[in-house]
C-alpha cells in the first residue's frame, strides 16, 4: 500500500495536464509562432518533463506502467486539436521512449548476485 501512495504523488499527476493540455492551449491562444511552439514547447520542455518523470517514477518506486500516463496525456492533446497530428503520434512515441530511458537508468550498474559471497553460515576468513 505504501509503494501504491507513493506513486500517486500529487507532483506528477498535477504537472501532466498542464504540460499536455494548458501550455498547448495557452500558446495556441496567444500570438506566439508556430515555430516557438515546436522548439520550446514541444521538444525543450516536454522533453525534459520526460526525463524528469522517468526519474520520478524510478525515485518513488513507481510501477512501471505509470510511464504510459504522460504519453497518454499528450495524445489526448491530438485528439482535442491542441497539437498537430502530422508530428504529435511521432512526439508521444518519443516522449515515452525518454521517459523509459530515465526509469531505466542507471540498473545496467546493479550488483551481480553471482558474485556475491554466500553469509549462509555467517561471515568467516576467506
């Protein structure tokens, strides 16, 4: 129960929807180019929400299936218009592989049970 109320962090689930569906609509509203909303929005920092998650999710012992909540999120903002479909199924995709990429770092360093030494006995000289 607790690794349940530790995925649940109010954090996570409040930054999504504003990442997914307020900033595309507010920049959408306003005079901003097309151009700022690609490269500052889209990629710089919806990206680095996705590595920042990942690393949440992994810090919080999260289950791994919550890494599909952000892309799900941003592709509800294609199906309500917020985002392009020409290049938003392409950036979920995306998004979800870097999140993966930081839940997944760093375990490729864990320690080799294999090379652990036996205490079945208790410690002794080796």
């Amino acid at each position: 129960m607790k690794r349940f109320k530790e995925a649940f962090d109010w954090r996570f689930w409040v930054w999504v929807p504003i990442l997914a569906l307020l900033v595309p609509f507010v920049i959408n509203k306003t005079a901003l180019s097309v151009n700022f909303k690609i490269v500052f929005s889209l990629f710089i920092v919806n990206m680095i929400f996705s590595i920042i998650a990942g690393a949440f999710l992994r810090k919080h012992g999260a289950f791994w299936y919550l890494l599909f909540i952000w892309p799900i999120f941003f592709l509800a903002s294609i199906w309500l218009g917020l985002n392009s479909h020409m290049y938003g199924y392409y950036l979920a995709a995306l998004y979800f592989v870097i999140e993966l990429f930081a839940f997944t770092r760093g375990q490729e360093e864990e320690v080799d049970v294999e090379n652990q030494i036996p205490v079945d006995g208790g410690f002794r000289e080796i």
